[in-house]
C-alpha cells in the first residue's frame, strides 16, 4: 500500500503523522519506506538525529521531492509492505506526481475553519488526479484534535458527511509528538502506554484495513 499524507496547508502535521505510522507499521514487522517530498526534509532530518543518537533503524527515509514521484514510487514500492509518503505543502507538481503515486490519500486537517477552506484546493487536486487515477481512496484525518472542545466537535461534524469521508480515527495535541520529532524518535518508543501512542496504533490499523 501506498499512503501519502498530502494538504496544501502547512503546518497540518504531516510529517508527524507520516513518521508514526511508517513507525508503526515498522514495530508490528512489515517492511515500510518512508519517501519525503517535502523540500524542507523535515522526515529525512529526523532520520538524521535518529541515526546519530546510535538508535535502531525503524524503517527507511529517502528524499524524492520532485515531480517523477508517481513514476519512481512503484518501483520503490516492490521491495516493502508499505510506502508513506510526507508530502509538500504548496507545490502543485510535486502535490499531483504525490497524489498519482498513492492508493491512498489521508489529508490532515486540524480544527479550525482555514483549514477546511484549505482543503478545498487539494479536492481539486484530487479531482484531477482521478481522471487519470480513478481508484485513488482519500480520507480526511483530524490532527491536534481537541475532542471536548466546540471546535473540534464543530469541525469534526463537517467532516462526517463529507466526501471524502473522515476517518474515524483522530490524533489529539500531544507535546510528546512534538519531542519525539525533535529527538529521532516515536511516541511510542518515549512512552509505550501513552494516550498518544494508542491513537497511533489506531490509526495503523484503521488504514491497515483499507489495503485491497
């Protein structure tokens, strides 16, 4: 399977959750690649602090920020179980080749009313990408989810009925994420019973199912 975590809004949180669930995947044994194509090499930086604290290789992150995307990640994708893919925000070549790479499409939305203005763009996107890919799945994932709040309620409401569908499984606002991407390592690996990594988990196994 391969999954892109794409929205052309920045600062949604996809490498974050690109990272946790290749890391997931990693932890329960399937083979996974992890492709960054986000310019800035976010994913690829917390490889790099992995790999110099002497930590275990999880899974492997390689750069491909360009616009062959969907012609080089089936290749790619023959050698593992599982591709993610930490997509760009705001580069429309490297958002289409991203979205006709992938089988399935999860666009983090956090809650507030910009961001769904945002997403608008990328339906577009998406819209374009299945005249010529027309089994492309998409969800939308809510990250930095406040669920007791209005807001989050509110925008977690808008999302129910929408097409594409909101995936039932959501990530709160967790400092513990924020660490675990400044420091190489997974939420789960910091603290294995945590609130945090238990949505993770969640989340790998929802998109698990998905897998035709």
């Amino acid at each position: 399977m391969i999954v892109a975590f794409l929205n052309q809004k920045g600062g949604v949180g996809k490498t974050t959750l690109a990272l946790h669930l290749a890391g997931q995947w990693a932890i329960t044994g399937k083979r996974v690649l992890l492709i960054d194509a986000d310019p800035q090499g976010s994913a690829l930086d917390w490889a790099q602090e992995r790999a110099s604290q002497g930590l275990p290789r999880l899974f492997s992150v390689v750069g491909l920020a360009r616009d062959t995307l969907h012609h080089e990640t089936p290749e790619l994708a023959r050698s593992v179980d599982h591709v993610v893919i930490d997509g760009p925000p705001r580069v429309a070549g490297l958002l289409r080749s991203a979205l006709l790479a992938a089988d399935l499409v999860l666009m983090p939305v956090q809650p507030s009313p910009l961001d769904g203005w945002a997403s608008a763009e990328m339906l577009a996107l998406l819209d374009q990408a299945r005249i010529f890919k027309p089994a492309i799945a998409a969800r939308f994932i809510l990250n930095r989810y406040p669920a007791r709040t209005l807001i989050g309620r509110a925008t977690a409401d808008s999302l129910e009925a929408h097409d594409p569908p909101l995936l039932p499984a959501y990530v709160g606002q967790r400092v513990i994420f924020a660490d675990a991407l400044r420091t190489g390592r997974l939420a789960s690996e910091m603290d294995p019973d945590s609130i945090a990594a238990r949505e993770i988990a969640a989340l790998a196994q929802q998109v698990g199912t998905m897998q035709s």
